[in-house]
C-alpha cells in the first residue's frame, strides 16, 4: 500500500513540477498589444505607454495615434 501510495506521491510532485515549468516558460513571452487612438496630445499618450510598459516588462504597446477622422475610417476598414 505505501509503494502505490509513494509512486502517487511521485507522479503527482513530477506533474506538478513540469506544469510550473511550462507555465513559466509561457508567460516569459513577451505580448504586444496594439493601441489605437484619437488623442489629440501623442506625447501624453507616450508618457502613459511608457508608464505602463514600465509596470509590465512583459507588455509592448504598439500605439497608433490618429487624427479623428482617420481614427473611425480605420476602425471601419479594421
């Protein structure tokens, strides 16, 4: 009974170790997120992607600033 119970014990710390690592090696991607806007001011839309991309390493913000009619035609042709 103890040898069924100690190969359970095992099987269970070795899955539970190979779903950490893959877990790990998943979320060491980095993502990109892509940011349209209308902002009339790019530089306070930079200062915010960078204050944000600063909070998290693992996020790149590719920000598209638009004048506004150019904004909604791209959000149409999106």
């Amino acid at each position: 009974m103890n040898l069924i119970r100690n190969r359970y014990q095992m099987v269970l710390i070795a899955a539970l170790i190979l779903v950490t690592l893959l877990a790990g090696s998943v979320s060491a991607e980095k993502k990109v997120v892509t940011y349209w806007s209308w902002s009339p001011v790019k530089n306070t839309t930079d200062k915010m992607v960078a204050a944000f991309e600063a909070e998290n390493p693992d996020i790149t913000i590719k920000a598209t600033i638009y004048n506004y009619p150019d904004f909604l035609l791209a959000l149409k042709t999106a």
